[in-house]
C-alpha cells in the first residue's frame, strides 16, 4: 500500500514537472492545431460589393505603459460615405494569453468578438459591413494573421492593416528591394504588391496619403480580396492609419489616460 502510494506521488510529480517545462509547448501545439483547423475556413474573396458597403469598424488595443496584461479594447464604427463616427465603445480588458509571435489572435480575438457581440446586442443598426484589424490578414508567416482569424471566427469581412512588415520567410522581399518599392510609391493610392514564396500575393504596401512617404500594409482578412481590401483602406485614410483604425486606437488611448488609476 505505502509502495503504491510512492509510486503514485512520484508519477503525479513528474506529471507537473513536465507540464511545466513544457508548457509553451503544448500552448504551440494546441494554437497550431486549432489554427489548421480555422484556415480551412477563410474566404480571400468579396462577399459584399464595396459600393454597398454602409458602415465600417475599426478595433485596436491599447496597454497601460510597462504592463503587458492590463489593457483597453474600443470598436469604432463609420458611416463609410462620409467617414463620420456613428458608435464608439471602449472596455478595460485584461489579457489571459501571452503574446507569442504569429499566434497573436488567440491573444486578442476573443475581446473583439465580445465587443461585437455587444455592438450587435446594443447597437444592431450599427453592426459594420467590413471590420479593419490593427494587424496583418493574409500577410502572415501562415498566411493566417489576426484579421483571418477574427474575420472566421466572428463571421464578418475583415482587413488587416499594419503600420510595419515584419520580414518573415515566406514572403519573397529583401530589404533592399523593399526600400527601392517605397521610393517608387509617389501618391495617395500608390501601392507595390507582396508576393509569397509560394508565388501568392499576400498583401500590399500603400501609400495612404500624398504627405505621408512611409506605406502601410494591407492584406485580406476573411470574406475580402486584396484588390476590395486596399480599395477601402484607401478610401478610409484621411492621414497614415486609416480612419477606422486611427480612431479606434485614439479612443482607446483616451480612455486609459481618463480611467487608469481604476484598473
């Protein structure tokens, strides 16, 4: 019986022990699992005509300075004709996953779903025609960024926009011929395109703006092509980050300077 007893303790120990060394292991495994399984679903094409498209959202997070786990999420949506806000909101939110490169959506996908279950519980009329993600669709190391992931998950058309590209190796664009492509983008709606090694283009670089020199990266998310993606984006871009974005991102900044010292 005491035998048994060791034996078992012993078993149980090693059990944690080798949970814990390997637990980012296991998260790996388990996020690329379910990002197989999610990839299957994504649609890089149009499912609603973009002169029908009435309102578009923007999301974006934004984190307490030096903290990596308290943070705000605000979703803003415009009227698409005109750019002018028609519902905003902004949450204290609070991160439960750790950021691991190229696993980001699991990270911040279940807060933007919560917030457009809210827009659609509170706000219906509102509810938006395409969502514009503060990060990459298409343009992904899987081909599998934040904005598929929300667009599949969510079940709504998204874009994903970033401010930087991050070299990754499935894309076929060296430094040098990535600062020679900036030069040639002379004005608002210039554009160079991202192809993959796999000879798909992924995404684009464009220029937002006519004073704006430094491009932006757009790529599809779910339920839009590259062409509709950077079409709108353009659109939308009064300065660098496009207005969806931009206020989203100011809002969520507002909201942590007024309420901080609540969280």
């Amino acid at each position: 019986m005491i035998y048994s007893d060791v034996i078992t303790g012993i078993f149980a120990v090693s059990v944690v022990i080798i949970t814990v060394l390997f637990r980012h292991k296991i998260r790996l495994w388990r996020y690329d699992l379910q990002q197989r399984f999610l990839r299957r679903k994504v649609i890089f094409d149009e499912t609603i005509a973009t002169n029908r498209i009435k309102f578009i959202a923007g999301v974006d997070i934004s984190f307490i300075k030096d903290d990596e786990v308290n943070a705000c999420i605000s979703l803003v949506v415009l009227d698409y004709n005109n750019l002018t806000k028609v519902y905003s909101c902004s949450v204290p939110i609070a991160m439960t996953c750790e950021y691991i490169p190229g696993y980001l959506a699991f990270r911040e996908c279940p807060h933007i779903k919560d917030m457009l279950v809210k827009l659609r519980r509170t706000h219906p009329q509102f509810y938006p025609d395409i969502l514009m993600v503060d990060g990459n669709g298409r343009l992904h190391r899987k081909q599998f960024g934040l904005a598929c992931q929300t667009g599949v998950v969510c079940d709504i058309p998204t874009i994903g926009v970033a401010k930087n590209l991050y070299q990754m190796d499935n894309i076929c664009l060296r430094d040098d011929n990535h600062a020679k492509l900036i030069q040639g983008l002379h004005k608002k709606g210039d554009y160079f395109n991202i192809t993959s090694t796999t000879n798909h283009v992924i995404g684009c670089g464009l220029r937002a703006t006519d004073a704006s020199r430094k491009p932006i990266y757009v790529s599809p998310g779910h339920m839009t092509s590259l062409d509709q993606s950077r079409d709108v984006v353009t659109r939308c871009c009064v300065y660098r980050v496009p207005e969806p974005v931009r206020l989203a991102d100011m809002e969520s900044r507002e909201w942590l300077r007024n309420h901080q010292t609540l969280i």
